[in-house]
C-alpha cells in the first residue's frame, strides 16, 4: 500500500446462526458446530426449500415494540452488529470527531421481509393500501443508514448490493477510503436476513440448494465433498470497525489486525456460473496490494457454497495462485449457510480466528473431499497452527463480482 | 374507551411513551413524532377505526386532539358512532 495508513481492525460485532457475539461465532467454528436446522414443515412444503441457518433472534432484547415493528429484521441485525462492534473497539464516539466516522455497508436483498409483507397485502389480500414505512424500511441503505442514525456517524457513507461479495466489498472499500486519510473509522460490514417464503422460492427455483440431510439436517451444507448437493441459505450479520492505524493507537485500541489487502473483478462471463481467471485476478490483487507472497498467507477461508460447478472452480483458481504452497482452505458455510450479503463480512471474522490464534475452521461435514477439488482442506475438525502472517477470504457473486480480502497479523 | 384513549394508548405504543402523560393539545413534534412517524401513525389509526383521513384533512392534524376530531368526524359520517 505504499506510503498510504494502514488499517487496523479494532472491534468486530456479530449476529450469526452460530450465535451473537464474536466469542459465540468462534467458540461455535472451532467446534465445530452446525447453524443449519430443518424449516417449518409448512414453508418448507411451499418453498421448496427443507433447510436454512436462521438466527435465533428476540427483537424485543434490543429494541422497543415500536423501533422493531419500523426496522426491517435486516436493518436490526444491522444495528445490532454495529453496535457490538463499536463497544468492543472502545471507540468514545462522543470524543471522536462523528463527521469523520462512516459506515460502508453491504446486503443483497436489503428489506426482504418488509417488501414480502407489502407483496403479500397487495396480491395476497387484494390490499392496495401499502405501510408507509415500507418504502423506507425495504430500501437497500436502510440497514446502514440505520447504524449511522444509531450512532451519529456523519462522515463518508456507502451501500453495496453485488450479491454475495456486498460486505466483503463493503470492507474492502473502507478499508480504502481510511488508506486514502478521507477518515478515521469506518463500520464496515453486512447483513442480510431473507429466509421468507417468496424469496426461498425464488432461490428454489435456481435448482441449486440443498436437500435436508435425511440422518443430520445440520449436515445438509457439505462444500467441497463428493456428496455435496447445494447451498444452504442463512441470514445474520457482521460489522468490524476499521481505522486508521494511527488513530487507533492514539487511542490505546486493542488492533486484531490489519486489513491490508483488496482485490475487486468482474468476470463479465456470465451471470451466475463462475470463473476462474477472474477470482484468480481478484486473489493475486489483494496479494499485491497488502504486499505479500502467496507463502505467507496461512489459511484461505473459502466462498465454497457448495454448487457442483462453483466449488471445483474455485479449488482451480486456489490452485492456480498458490500453486505448491498447498495453504489450507475451507468453507465455513458448512456451519453458518450462506449470509449472501454478509458472507464476506462473517466469513473474514471467521478467518480472524486463524490470524489471531492460529485456530483454523473446518469445512464440517467434509468427508469424501471431491477428488475435482484438490486443495489442503481443513476437514471436518479445526486444526491449530502457529499464527499466520496473513489470512485471505474470497467472496465471488452473482453478477461475476470477486471480491478477496486480505487481512495481517503486522 | 373513549376515541381519545384508544388513540393515546395506539400512540404510547408506536412510539414508546407513557399514555398517561400525553396531553392531547400538546404539538406532534413535542412529542416526539416527526411528520415520517406520523404518517405511519396515521396508517395504523386508519386501519384501527376503519376510516379514511384525507391529505388536505391529515395536514391539518398538529395535536393527538385534533387527531380525535378527524377520527370522530369520520366515524359519524359513516354512521359507526
């Protein structure tokens, strides 16, 4: 990155089906314990859909009657995840300078649950008078902008929605910005929360999730496994809270490490089936930018959906990058679904757990590895190394966006 | 219940105030309640009584008391009351 700031990760704050706190998540990764559970028997005979990873939320614990009947389940999420994010950081936001604090936020679907409810009332009971909050609550920023009216943040905002790499361009793009000196800290992350019937519908509809395991419905999401049958959607979120090195440590802050690398391409093959040069591109990107060897990035925390075509792709473009260096991978969706929009978000958290302390996820349920996907596979149970100097998450999209992360011990 | 109570006690729940403690002539904004919020409000109210409140009618409304008056109004005009 040259003579730009470096920046440091100092609070990360999560909402996930593996639990609500960061400590949750990874004490449930290293287990390694399983999110994904059977849906209700009436949805899933509408849908289609037999499993999901859902969060076990109770609104009412962080927001009154009133706040949560106006925030789309996205949006608190959101706020929520933020706002355990900015109290691990220690960042005194009524000390900082709030016009120089931002929030660079990601989701795919945004308000899935409030434009279903409107759709519902429109077609389903031929009610033509829409909520007029429905427009504010479904819009896609809603869920950032939430965080920042929590909090005050007045300083650069931004949303994607590139499907499943949103968050993981939502951090990488802070991560910029903060470079550039444009500001302090940025909350920077994702959510998503769609698991309603009209949108699994439309998922079911693209043939390419996952039947319910008939002995252990926990099982159903089996990346890079011969017996792997698609992915399983989830829904949550994630916020880190990025600075500006120096900031950080004027501060005294705890740094977890440094979001140091970056990489962001475009297929521009196809809309869904993906490709290799184009994730490969995006890996050697982010190398390049934080300015290191394949050799020194100790664990790959993989996009690994469980797709027939997508995983051995992306074990072909891993291969391609690290060539003989065989650094371990895994896809810790087996454990959390598919967040979408907040994937590369959570899954760089998870990917911390190997930077922090040497303790690298599995993919659950890995058993008969694809002989098509040949990596180092971290299988079945957590393994420990000696801390890396670096780890690395891949989110690759709909759409043909690639978004790779890297992020550093020093 | 009054109209009036049954308006205060819909308001003390969106918005998370004492029912007790709201003075009908009191100002929205006073309140709390912003023009967005209110709308909201109002869509609620419209579906708990069963009335309709026209825009030039709803611009009118700057007090829980004036709110009455309209919801009253609009209930006598369909013989409910």
């Amino acid at each position: 990155m040259g003579s730009a700031r470096r920046v440091a990760i100092t609070g990360i704050g999560i909402v996930s089906p593996l639990g609500q706190s960061l400590d949750e998540f990874h004490a449930a990764l290293q287990a390694p314990r399983s999110g994904v559970v059977r849906l209700p028997e009436e949805i899933a005979k509408r849908t289609g859909i037999q499993v999901a990873a859902s969060v076990d939320w109770d609104a009412s614990r962080h927001f009154s009657a009133g706040e949560a009947a106006n925030t789309d389940r996205v949006a608190q999420f959101a706020v929520v995840a933020a706002t355990q994010a900015l109290t691990a950081s220690g960042l005194d936001l009524a000390g900082a300078d709030r016009d120089r604090v931002g929030v660079y936020w990601g989701t795919g679907m945004g308000g899935a649950t409030t434009l279903e409810a409107s759709y519902e009332r429109v077609y389903g009971k031929n009610d033509w008078r829409a909520r007029p909050l429905t427009v504010v609550m479904a819009m896609n920023n809603a869920a950032g902008s939430n965080v920042a009216l929590k909090h005050g943040l007045r300083g650069p905002f931004a949303n994607f929605s590139t499907a499943c790499s949103s968050s993981a361009m939502a951090l990488g793009e802070a991560m910029r910005t903060i470079a550039a000196g444009r500001a302090d800290a940025i909350v920077a992350g994702g959510s998503e929360a769609l698991l309603v019937p009209g949108t699994l519908s439309a998922w079911y509809a693209l043939r390419t999730m996952a039947p319910a395991d008939p002995e252990d419905p926990a099982a159903s999401c089996k990346p890079f496994d011969k017996r792997r049958s698609g992915l399983v959607l989830g829904e949550g979120a994630a916020a880190f809270i990025l600075e500006d090195e120096s900031y950080a440590r004027s501060r005294g802050a705890r740094i977890h490490g440094y979001l140091s690398g970056y990489g962001n391409t475009c297929d521009a093959a196809h809309l869904s089936r993906p490709d290799r040069s184009g994730q490969a591109r995006a890996m050697r990107q982010a190398l390049a930018e934080a300015d290191l060897p394949p050799e020194s990035i100790g664990y790959v925390n993989a996009h690994g959906t469980a797709t027939a075509v997508g995983d051995v792709v992306e074990c072909e473009a891993i291969s391609e990058v690290f060539g003989a260096s065989a650094v371990p991978v895994s896809s810790t969706k087996s454990m959390h679904g598919h967040l979408l929009g907040g994937a590369g978000a959570l899954e760089m958290a998870a990917a911390l757990l190997a930077l922090e302390q040497g303790i690298l996820p599995p993919t659950a349920h890995l058993e008969q590895p694809d002989p098509a996907c040949t990596v180092r596979h971290v299988a079945r149970n957590a393994e420990r190394i000696a801390p890396p100097r670096a780890v690395m998450s891949n989110s690759f999209a709909f759409g043909g966006s690639n978004v790779v992360l890297v992020a550093s011990r020093d | 219940m009054s109209t009036l109570d049954r308006i205060k006690d819909l308001a003390a729940k969106e918005f998370s105030i004492d029912a007790a403690g709201l003075d009908p002539a009191a100002p929205l904004d006073t309140l709390g309640i912003d023009s967005l919020s209110f709308i909201e409000f109002m869509f609620k109210i419209e579906e708990e009584f069963g009335v309709s409140v026209s825009d030039e009618d709803l611009r009118s409304i700057k007090t829980l008391g004036d709110l009455e008056r309209h919801v009253a109004a609009a209930l006598a005009a369909a013989g409910k009351t």
